[in-house]
C-alpha cells in the first residue's frame, strides 16, 4: 500500500517537526526565570500554557476535522505553529512568552490528534497499533530533539535561539505538509453542521469505553508530564545546573519511546494488550520511584528512558482501543482523548507544584510512581477484563 507508506511518512515528519515544541520550554525553565525575574514556579507556567489550550481546542478542532477535511486543519495548524515559534523568539517579557506558548498550543491542537484520526481513516483496524506506532516514531524524535537540543540551544546561545530555531524547522514542516497531503483524500463539509459537532460527540459517549479510555489518558497525563517542567529544578538539587543536561535527561523519555516502537510488535504477539497497559504502568510507576531518590543525572536519564517506555505501552494501548470507539465520528473521538490528555498535562504542574510545597519531592514524587502502577492494572482490568493474552 504505496499510498499508506507515503502517507505514514509525511505524518511521522509533520508530527515530528510539531513535538519539538511540546517539551522545548522545560529545560530553559530556570533560564526564563532568570531573564524576566519572576520564580520557577511562574516559568513552570510555560508547560501549562502550552497543554491547556491544546486540551481546550480539541472539543473544536477534532470536530471540524470532521466536517472540514482533517488534512486542511493539519495544514493550517502547521502554519500557525510555526508563527508562535517567531513570537516567542521576540518576547520581550513574560507575558508575551506565555501567550505565544498559549498561541503554540492552540495550534498543536490541530496537529497529531488529526492525524491520529487520519490514520483511523485510512488504515485497518488490525494495521492501526503498529502504524500508529510509526507515526510514533516521529513525535517521538521531536520529544527528544526538543528537549534535548532546547537545553544544549539555551547554554549556547540563551532561550531564544530555541524557539529560532524551532521556527526554522517549521518552515521546513509546512512545505512539507503542503505538498504531502495534496492529494490525500479527507472527508469535508461545506459548513459546520453544529447538530452533527452534537451527535457526534454522543455517539463516542454511548460507548461506555470512553469514560476509561478518556479517564485514563488524564491521569496519566497529569501524574507523568506534570513532572516535566521541574527536571531541571529537581537536577539543581543534586548539584546539576546545567540546561544542557536537563535537556537531555528530558530526552531520555523520548528514547524510551523509541525502544518502545521497535519492541511493540513483538510485545504483542507474545504478552497481549491486556498485560502491556499493565507492564507499562508498572515501569512508569518504578521509574517514578527512582527519581524520588534524587540520584546522579545519568541515574535519572536511565529511569527517564524507562518511564517513556513504560508510558507508551500503556498510552498507546489505550490510543488503539479509542480509535475505536465511533468509527464513523473518530475525529471527534480523537480530539476528546487529547482533550483529556492534556487537561491532565495542564494540572500535573500544579498538583506537582502543591506536592512539593507540601510534603516535598521525593514523597510526592513516590506517590506518583504508586497512581501509576495502580492506573496500569485498573484500565487493563476494564478494557480487557483479566489480564490474558488476548489483544
């Protein structure tokens, strides 16, 4: 299937080019802080501002997928993108910063969660974990190039040159996606058809998996991605004040994402979906653990690597099973799985942020490992029944 390959390929670099600003503003944290003289609890900020209006444009952006064509919305999406990469680049306060990181999430909003559904539409049911999976690799390499080169891009040439950057790329994504998708087939309306947005979204509510499914993905959005923003901060407590290697410990979850492309197929055939979700909520819960301890960086790049492959076998698990959930309206299926996704990014800094003030790092940081390993078993049990090897 030519036309899928090709399709598979512009998809991974689109969704590539897009992930580098998911976690680029993490390592430079303490940089902003620094440079617009408000706390790192305030710079921290710049996660949320991203997650939180991702969250809140899928209600919109999956439908109008629907209705609009999936392939217009990516496009313009990637355009729009690549604009607040020049917005943050020339902010000169903090403000400024944080809205060109809202501006960025509004615009992410209409790019991987599309083409999740795009994919819906185009590849067999059977075919959609391991292609999924491919795309995966893409998003994924941008998560560990965003921050991994945030962080070096900081000590070299301050925050700034990040976000240049980042918009350089994106010139290079929206050509791409331009001629990429010119001939791929979306389904569109002339209008918005607001009774259809409605029914839509009731018949993904009819199924009764889309409360586990969307229930599942927030908090795990919350307990994992929460941490992210204060990595660097938690660096700084065992001597590393480096951008450079938070960056590159931020990287790790990515590399455990990459593992995780490469071993899923065989994973499936030999344990099943049911003992995946509980596999990787049971890494991704341990390797929470270890960075309670607070251990040498490269202790936390390993338990890093871990977490991102222990969260991809739960995350794209759960991925497969909601594409499924109205065939007919997966746009819409799609956009409220990363609504609750990223509502759950959106809170993690601030639950993290409470934990800390609390009770500290290293207990907040052990509970969080224990709601994983929990998250594991309960969303395998309802999704799959007893853990057996059935896919």
């Amino acid at each position: 299937m030519p036309n899928v390959t090709r399709l598979l390929f512009v998809l991974a670099g689109i969704n590539f080019a897009a992930s580098l600003f998911v976690r680029m503003a993490d390592p430079i944290v303490p940089n902003v802080a620094q440079d617009f003289a408000v706390d790192v609890d305030t710079a921290a900020l710049l996660g949320t501002a991203f997650a939180l209006p991702f969250a809140l444009m899928q209600p919109i952006l999956g439908p109008v997928g629907d209705l609009l064509g999936k392939t217009r919305v990516i496009t313009a999406c990637v355009g729009v993108l690549g604009l607040s990469a020049v917005a943050s680049a020339l902010a000169v306060n903090f403000p400024m910063l944080l809205a060109s990181r809202i501006l960025a999430g509004m615009a992410g909003a209409g790019i991987f969660p599309v083409a999740m559904a795009l994919l819906g539409d185009k590849v067999p049911m059977q075919a959609r974990q391991v292609a999924i999976s491919r795309v995966l690799i893409g998003s994924i390499s941008g998560l560990l190039i965003g921050a991994a080169a945030s962080g070096l891009l900081a000590d070299l040439t301050g925050w700034r040159g990040v976000f240049v950057a980042a918009g350089c790329v994106m010139v290079g994504a929206f050509t791409g996606t331009v001629f990429g998708l010119r001939d791929v087939v979306s389904p569109r309306a002339e209008r918005i058809d607001f009774a259809a947005v409605f029914a839509n979204y009731r018949q993904v509510f009819s199924n009764p998996r889309a409360k586990v499914c969307y229930g599942a993905v927030f908090a795990e959005g919350a307990v994992l991605f929460g941490i992210f923003p204060y990595v660097a901060y938690l660096l700084g407590l065992t001597g590393e004040p480096r951008a450079g290697i938070a960056g590159f410990v931020i990287g790790g979850f990515a590399i455990g994402g990459l593992l995780y492309s490469a071993a899923i197929k065989r994973l499936l055939a030999l344990l099943g979906a049911g003992r995946i979700m509980i596999l990787g909520g049971a890494v991704a819960g341990v390797s929470l653990v270890i960075e309670a301890m607070l251990p040498p960086w490269p202790v936390q790049l390993v338990a890093m690597m871990a977490m991102g492959f222990g969260f991809f076998l739960l995350h794209a698990s759960i991925q497969v099973q909601m594409t499924e959930l109205a065939p007919t309206a997966r746009g819409t299926a799609v956009s409220m799985h990363a609504f609750s996704y990223f509502m759950g990014q959106a809170l993690g800094p601030v639950v993290y942020s409470v934990g800390f003030a609390l009770v500290g790092p290293s207990p907040t940081l052990v509970a969080a490992g224990a709601a994983m390993v929990l998250i594991g078993i309960v969303v395998a049990r309802l999704l799959h029944g007893p853990a057996s090897k059935e896919a």
